[in-house]
C-alpha cells in the first residue's frame, strides 16, 4: 500500500467523488452562494482533467453570480513563459480554490517572454496584477552548451542567464511593478558525463545549478518571489518530471500528470504570498504521536524510540512537529483520553521528544474532537482555517472535516514513516519569508496563554495589566521591519479596519512615499516579546490623514494597545501641522470586532454606505490622550 504513496497523485487530499463532474455541471447553475462548495471540491485530490472542470467551473460562476464566491478572496495572476501554459493555469485556477483563493488568470502570449516584458503596452505591463509566474524552464535561457572543463566559461553562460532574467524583471516593472514569482530550473535527467556530471563544470545539471544558486539569491535580496521547481522535481524525479514526447508535441514544460503537483505548488505560495498560510498544528495522541493506546497499553506498552522501525516513525513525526514550531508554528494537543493519563508519556516516557513545555493548549477528554479544535482556537485567539489537524483515524478525520470544513486535514496512510510527508507535502505551512519573529512566534502564543491564565485568576483587570509592565515602542516602516510588515496585512483579518492588501514590493514605495504616514508597533512585557503587534498607513492630505490601514495582532487584544496607538499617530499629526484624521470601516466576514472601533475612539460619524462601510473623523485639537498602562519603551 506504502508504495503507492506518490506525491505526483496528491495523496494527503481525500479521494474525489465519482460523480465529480456531474456536481460541477449541477454547480455551473447556482444562483446563491456557491464560495464554500467549490473550496471543498477543491480539496480532493483532483487530476489534471478535473482541475479543468473545477477551473471552467469557477469562471462560469464568477460570470454569472459574482457575488455568490464567498470565502473566496480574489487574486490576478499575470502567467509569462516559453511554453505551452493553457492546462497549467487552469489547474492553478483549481488549486488556488483550495486555499481560498479565487484566481483570475492573465496569459501573455506563447513564448514571447521578452517581446511582452520589454513592451510597455503589453497585456501584463498595462494590467493590474498581485503577481506574475515567470514560468520559465531551462530551454528558455541563453546557456552555452558543449563548453566543459572551463569554469570560466560556465560562470559567463550563467552571466547572460541571469542578464535575460534580469532584463525581463527590469521590463515587467515598467508597467504596474506586480511582484514576480522566478522559478527555478530543473535540469534535464540525461547525463553527459554520468556520475561525473555535477562536478563538470559546463554539464547542463552543474550549469543550472549554479544558475539556480544565483537566482535563489537573488530573489532573497528584493520583493519578488522563488518557486523552487527544481526541489518539485528532484523530488519526483527528473526522469518522471521531464516527458521528451510532451515537449516535443505539445511544447509541455513538463510532463502532463505532474500538472496537479505543480499546480498545488502555486496555489500554496499564492496563499502564503495573501497570509493563508496555517500557524496552528494540532495533534492527535494515539498512533499518532506513539504506537498504542497509552489508556490501554500503559507507559510501557506503547511504541515509541530507537531500535523499531514503527517506534523511530513516531520519533521522526515528533521531530518534524519540533521543527514546525521552531519556525514558528503553535503546537496544541487533541485527544480523547484523561488529561493525566494522556500527559504522562510528555513527563515520563524517556524517548519522548515533544514535551509539555512545547505545548501551547493541551486538550484531553471525552468530548468530540471539532468541539475542542474550536476551544484551541478560541484560547489562541486564531481562526479555524489557522489550523492543521493530524489524526491517524479516518473516522476522527472526517467528523472534524464536516463539522469544521475550513481546518486542513491531510489523509494518512496506514504506515506512519509516510505521516511527515503527507503533512510536510499539503503545503499548509508555505512560507515566501522567515523573519525573527516568526521563530518566536509559538514561544508567544505559549506567553499569551499564560498571561490569559493570570488574567483568568485576577479579579481586577487594570492591576493585571499594570503587572505585566508592558512597553511599546513605534518606528516608521524600514528595511528590516518589511518583510514581517507585509506579512501582517496580508493576514490580519480580525482586527483589520479595511483588509486592504498589499505585497511587499508595493509596502517599500509606501516606506519611502512622501504620501504616506507610516508606523510599525511592537509590544513587550515582563513575561515575553511579542514582536511586532500593530500596523498603521495613512495617506496624507493637506490638512488630514486618512487612514488607510489599521490593523493588530489579536494576541494582544484587551491591553489598551489600540488606544496607545491612537495616542502616538495623533501626537505625531499634530506635530505636523494635522488638524483630523479620517478613517473608513470596511466590513468583512471576520473583522466584527473593530466595527465599534472608531467610534469607542472617540471618532465622529460622518457617512454610512449600502455595504455597511461607514466614514468616521476625528479632531485633533480636542483630542485627549487615553492614559493607558503601557509605558513606552526608551528606545521607541
């Protein structure tokens, strides 16, 4: 059975139904909300054929009941590339659903990848766009071939790739300057010195992989994006990812049934690059962290450790779970069990790698499992679709499916040395930065759970909060601070005043715009650093700012950091000669919770609008500081 688990075939998704189709076609019909249906279908595992129909489908519906797509947040994505694209982006379109996005595909012209980059009236350069796929393989760059032995030569070739690469960037940002997705290059499978053949300089696997090298840092340098073909098909295989008979009569870049693979790929990093990826790793205990059922079979009968090869599958799930939360992803507990049975092995067992203190919410008992993923998440203070949920059984993975269909569930198969896989390769965890912050951030929801622990306790909220000795501490947007700046518009969807999105090459011109107020927040107290917390861009006028943006952290909800804020920007309008600041409310699915906002700040109404967005000012003159128990930090 094990054998079959290829990754080709999506595996971690759940089969499709057999009347997929026919549910389509019946779907193409829908005039009310039709949004979560096509998230869910998107999340089996579909083949190139059925990601057409799922594809056509979505165009059909956005056509003819545009308003019916939710939870589906809209995304232009411009595809450039020396192929044949047509089936690739419409299994992106597919895909992308699965991570709720609803993609709208902009082709540039067959193999035309210079003449549309360099032409200012081209489809991309006069389109609005949130990205662009420069899909681009290996035969699309001017490398030399047959030059072997001379490093000089192949360092040259690589030269004149990277000029190529560089000209196209160069060209594309003459129009809207949409961030660019570079992928790299696979090289193809056939050897010309066989083993030989990475150590050759001029040998076409050592030239693309310098080239490679080159491109990844590159790409980490600016604000553009990597797609790392070349890790999907090492994975694979490059025999497998390659097809000469496809190239040859059909211009495919590679071979037709790694289209859903590929397509996966996108969708992740579209999702990651629109802040959808998860944060949150729940696990389930029994065969799932250990073999056995530690009710059952006690301390010493479960299977856990070295010197079994079921026992070191258990081991290497711990450790991928570890790393998980080293890179900043929450761990939580979800088990039918007694609490103090079902911690035992984290205090007792010696083989045991994850231990309590990893463990932001440890949840044990009889209830059902969605009715608890719902308390992490409430004690979190996350949303469900925040959350990965890994369980061994299937009657466990489809209740949860059901009853909280926007959690990721990655089906597993009956042998747990494939659990890693399955949960490594659905793409939950996609990430296009990591910054320092994103290394602390378990450690933070860990802090906050505590802090809301004493709070629980505390019967007085102000002394509380006075205990804490929180600091604060604003900057204007910069360099360093960028990466994680735009990581927060992109998903801070709660308390979040307009949900406004923008990429990280679009946050840099607002850094150095002289029509624009910025401001970075970051919070701390006597129990941990909570990192950056708060963002605020306001467009200036001549005598007002408007804010464009206004987002924080739901961690530090409840601790006056929001009134702190206010207190700052207008402190700094005032000193520029400001005399209002004005702010919009846009109302979303989920950003309820700052709908009194402006108001409980003090700001005046001034209009309301048919979709429930309202118009608010405030008077800087009149305004009084809110006294607040944060200090501020002597640095910020």
């Amino acid at each position: 059975m094990t054998s079959k688990w290829e990754i080709a075939q999506l595996p971690w998704l759940p089969v499709a139904p057999k009347d997929f189709r026919k549910i389509c076609q019946a779907l193409r019909h829908e005039t009310g909300p039709w949004g979560e249906t096509v998230v869910d279908l998107a999340g089996y595992r579909l083949g190139a054929d059925q990601l057409v129909t799922l594809s056509n489908t979505i165009l059909q519906l956005y056509k003819t009941n545009p308003t019916g797509g939710a939870p589906l947040s809209e995304f232009r994505l411009g595809i450039l590339g020396n192929s044949t694209l047509n089936l690739i982006a419409s299994a992106i379109v597919g895909s992308s659903a699965r991570v709720g996005l609803r993609v709208e595909v902009l082709q540039a012209s067959y193999d035309q990848v210079m003449q549309e980059a360099l032409n200012p009236q081209s489809v991309l350069n006069l389109s609005t766009l949130d990205a662009i796929l420069l899909a681009l393989d290996f035969r699309a760059l001017p490398f030399e071939t047959g030059a072997f032995g001379d490093p000089s030569r192949q360092e040259a070739s690589v030269d004149r790739a990277m000029e190529y690469v560089r000209a196209v960037r160069a060209g594309l940002a003459q129009g809207h300057g949409s961030p660019i997705i570079f992928q790299t290059l696979s090289p193809p499978p056939e050897p010309a010195f066989g083993s030989l053949d990475a150590s050759m300089p001029g040998s076409s696997l050592a030239m693309l992989r310098a080239f490679n090298a080159r491109l990844r840092e590159w790409v980490a340098e600016g604000s553009d994006y990597l797609l790392d073909v070349e890790a999907l098909a090492d994975a694979v295989g490059t025999i497998n990812w390659h097809d000469p008979v496809q190239w040859n009569l059909y211009k495919l870049p590679f071979a037709q049934q790694m289209v859903p693979l590929y397509a996966s790929r996108v969708a992740s990093l579209l999702g990651a690059i629109r802040g959808k990826s998860r944060k949150c790793l729940v696990l389930d205990l029994d065969n799932t962290l250990w073999g056995g059922v530690i009710g059952d079979d006690g301390l010493e009968g479960i299977v856990l450790g070295q010197g079994n090869g079921v026992g070191e599958a258990f081991l290497e799930i711990q450790r991928t779970a570890l790393m998980l939360r080293s890179r900043g992803i929450v761990l939580a507990i979800c088990s039918k069990n007694t609490e103090q049975v079902a911690r035992e092995p984290f205090r007792n067992h010696p083989e045991m790698l994850i231990k309590e203190e990893h463990v932001a919410v440890f949840v044990a008992n009889w209830e059902d499992k969605a009715s608890n993923i719902e308390e992490i998440a409430r004690l979190l203070n996350i949303g469900i679709d925040a959350i990965v949920f890994l369980d061994d059984n299937p009657f466990e993975r489809q209740q949860v499916r059901k009853a909280l269909p926007s959690v990721a569930i990655p089906e597993l198969p009956d042998d747990p040395a494939y659990f890693t896989r399955a949960l490594l390769w659905g793409g939950y965890f996609e990430a296009i930065h990591f910054t320092n912050e994103d290394a602390l951030r378990a450690n933070q929801y860990q802090q906050n759970n505590r802090r809301e622990m004493l709070n629980s306790s505390s019967r007085d909220v102000g002394e509380y909060l006075r205990t804490l000795s929180m600091e604060i501490s604003f900057k204007r947007f910069d360099k360093l601070g960028r990466a994680r700046i735009a990581q927060l518009i992109n998903k801070t969807n709660q308390f979040n005043l307009t949900t406004r999105r923008y990429t990280e090459a679009e946050v840099e011109k607002i850094e150095n715009s002289a029509e624009y107020f910025t401001m970075q927040v970051r919070l701390k107290d006597n129990l941990g650093d909570h990192g950056m917390v708060s963002v605020v861009m306001c467009r200036i006028g001549d005598s007002y700012w408007e804010i464009d943006t206004w987002l924080m952290s739901c961690r530090v909800l409840g601790r006056f950091v929001e009134q702190a804020v206010l207190n700052e920007v207008v402190d700094c309008a005032v000193r520029a000669g400001v005399a209002e600041l004005r702010g919009r409310y846009i109302p979303t699915g989920k950003n309820q919770m700052v709908a009194d906002m402006y108001p409980r700040l003090g700001f005046q109404l001034v209009g309301e609008s048919g979709d429930g967005s309202s118009e608010w000012r405030l008077d800087c003159a009149t305004f009084k500081a809110f006294t607040v128990p944060i200090s501020r930090a002597q640095n910020g």
